[in-house]
C-alpha cells in the first residue's frame, strides 16, 4: 500500500510429532514466531519515527499472541490419536486465520496508527495479553 511507511511481515510455524505410545498420545510441538525482513520495510519517513516503529511492533506482538493461541488450542484440545497430524494442521490452520483477522482488526480500528486513542487500547490490550503469555510484556 503506498499509503504506509513501514509494513511489518510475521508470522509462525511449528514443527513437530505425535506418536501414541500405550495408551498416551505424546506430541512435541516447537512453535516459532518470526519477522519476514525480506517483506517488512520502513521508510525514511518513518525510520526515525517511535510512533510508527511501535505501531509495527504491535503487528509482530499480535502474532505472537495467535502463535500462544495456537499453543493453547493443542494443549487444550481432545487430540484424535489415529489422526493427530491432521487435528494439528487444522488448529494451526485456524489459529493463522485469527491472527490475520487480529491484524485487520487492529488496522482497520487504529486506522493503520493514524488514530492514537486507538492505538493505545490496543496496546493496552497487548500487553495484557503478553503479560498473561509471558509473566511481562517481554518486548
């Protein structure tokens, strides 16, 4: 969008296994939540520019809210023994559709950080929510 002047790009991804071992299912599940540096930019309007930075910050601190999200649907979820992988896949699938509604949530109430009083209800609830993650906001 030429009206920005910086996109943040992130997202998650997990690798992992479910093996069923007597009557326990076992699943490792490592979960990674990155910054795309290859998609994200800043421009020279915004590189010096907190406000924007922070903005953007809060992009990449919403997927690490869907990546908990995620997280908690696995280890509060009735997994399927005979069919684990699939049940896995799916709450990924659905916890990455949160997250990209969260973000659209989050743009379309701050107006793309154009609105402040916006922008911090919504870092107020961030940090909540990291706080709740975390034991801190962990930034």
């Amino acid at each position: 969008d030429s009206d920005n002047i910086a996109v943040t790009y992130s997202s998650s991804a997990y690798i992992g296994s479910a093996e069923q071992t007597h009557d326990t299912l076992i699943v490792k599940l490592t979960l990674q939540v990155f910054f795309i540096k290859s998609d994200s930019w800043v421009s020279q309007q915004a590189y010096n520019n907190h406000y924007a930075l922070t903005h953007e910050q809060m992009h990449f601190d919403l997927t690490r809210i869907a990546a908990d999200g995620f997280k908690q649907r696995i280890l509060k979820g009735e997994i399927p023994p005979d069919d684990a992988d699939s049940y896995i896949q799916y709450q990924y699938i659905e916890a990455f559709r949160d997250m990209n509604h969260l973000q659209d949530q989050y743009d379309a109430a701050t107006h793309h950080g154009q609105d402040h009083v916006a922008e911090q209800q919504w870092e107020q609830y961030v940090r909540k929510q990291l706080v709740a993650i975390y034991g801190n906001d962990s930034r």
